[in-house]
C-alpha cells in the first residue's frame, strides 16, 4: 500500500511515519510511505504515483487554514477513489468538506493520545487494504505497468486513453478526473489483445469500448459519458459502426 502524507510540521512527521511503520509490522503489511509538508511536492506525487493510495493531510498548511481542504480537492480532480483522511487540530473543519466535495472517511485530532491516535490510523489503514487491495472480485480493473510505474483504474470509469505529446506519456481521461502516467498506446494494445477492451480510434487515442455511446459523423468524433469525445481517423469508423451494432 502506497501512503501520502502531507504534513508540515516535523514533530508530527515523525509520529505519523513511526505510528505506520509500527502498524506495518504488527499487521505483517508492507506500507511504503511518503511524507512531505511541500505543496508542489505533494502534488507531484499526486499526479505521478499509482490512483489507488490513502492520502493523510493536515487542513493547515503554513498558516493557510484551508489549504488542506484545497488539496484533498485536487486529488478528488486526480483520483476519485481516493481514501482521504484529515489528521488536524482543526476539527471543526469537518463540515467544510460537504463544501469542498472531499469526502473523507474521517477527522483524526492531533492532540489524541498515541494508543487512540494509532486505532485511529490503522482503522484507515484496514479500510483501505479490504476497500481498494482486497476488493477485486467486485469491479474489473485496468492494470498497467511500465518501467516501474503502475495504474489500477476501473475499466468501467475510463473513457479513453491519449498521448500526452511528452515522451513516453499517456493520459487516462476517465469520468471526472483525468491521470497521467508512463506507458506507450502500442504497448497497451499489445497488452490489451486478449481482453480486447479498447479500439484504436486514431493513432493517439485509444476508446474504452465499454463507454462508447455513438459517433458524430460531422465533427468525426466518438462521443462518450456526458458528451466526452476523441477523434477517429476515417479509416476507423466502419469498425466503431460495427462495435456499437453489437454493444
């Protein structure tokens, strides 16, 4: 399990990353943390690690008492499946997250002894290991990996994948959110030759067949959940015609 935690204090570094480490070894659980109380940090790991994690924040950042909230939005925008939690003196926050559309699983005070502070953590900890690790038989994941990086996103909330124009760069462009990550269309098409998921539209995108909903003949595009669409070459659009007589 991948673990975020955005925290600028030191003195509550430190007890977080001893709190997980303590938690990895008594649950026999591998937890790869990592701690920054940089914003742009922060958000670079956002944008860059693998979707599924569990993200803890301070709501306070240098004396900004909402930047925590800012953030957890910013990774709503990156990852819907986020599991995030609030670790804060301030609580009285929690009705803000309605507001911001966070959504998070809980509000853990600093100020808690280490024995209520530590159930607080590993509570969040199991939560996410049984919701999003364990919980495969319940939704069909897309996993790619490429040179180390990895992406687990579930097929049914991807509508496409396109270059990004960097090198070696793609984009998943899925139902509210959008990831980027490492990876070659060819070699997801070589990958993807026995599910047979996504049609190659166009030399730079590929649709995810499940959510395709019709093709606009003038502007020559697929279209997609709430009107998202991607060109298709000419040469292509027999085959979607095909694909959506069949769906």
């Amino acid at each position: 399990m991948k673990v975020l935690v955005l925290e600028d204090e030191l003195t509550h570094q430190i007890r977080m990353e001893s709190t997980l480490a303590t938690i990895s070894e008594e649950m026999g659980f591998a937890i790869k943390v990592t701690t920054t109380g940089k914003i742009s940090e922060f958000k670079e790991y956002v944008e860059n690690e693998e979707v599924n994690q569990l993200y803890f924040l301070d709501i306070d950042i240098k004396g900004e008492e909402t930047k925590g909230l800012e953030i957890a939005r910013f990774i709503r925008q990156h990852n819907p499946y986020a599991i995030i939690v609030f670790v804060t003196t301030k609580s009285e926050f929690a009705t803000l997250t309605f507001k911001y559309k966070v959504s998070a699983l809980d509000f853990i005070d600093k100020n808690l002894g280490d024995d209520a502070f530590k159930e607080h953590i590993q509570s969040a900890i199991e939560y996410t290991k049984s919701t999003l690790l364990e919980n495969q038989d319940m939704v069909d994941y897309f996993e790619y990996s490429y040179r180390g990086g990895e992406v687990r996103i579930p097929y049914q909330d991807i509508l496409y994948i396109e270059t990004t124009g960097a090198s070696h760069k793609l984009r998943i462009v899925g139902k509210n959110f959008f990831k980027e990550f490492y990876g070659t269309i060819s070699d997801i098409q070589e990958k993807d030759e026995k599910s047979n998921r996504f049609f190659s539209c166009h030399k730079s995108y590929l649709a995810n067949i499940g959510n395709i909903q019709g093709y606009d003949k003038k502007s020559k595009e697929i279209i997609f959940y709430e009107n998202h669409r991607c060109p298709i070459t000419r040469m292509k659009v027999g085959k979607l015609k095909t694909l959506l007589e069949e769906k």
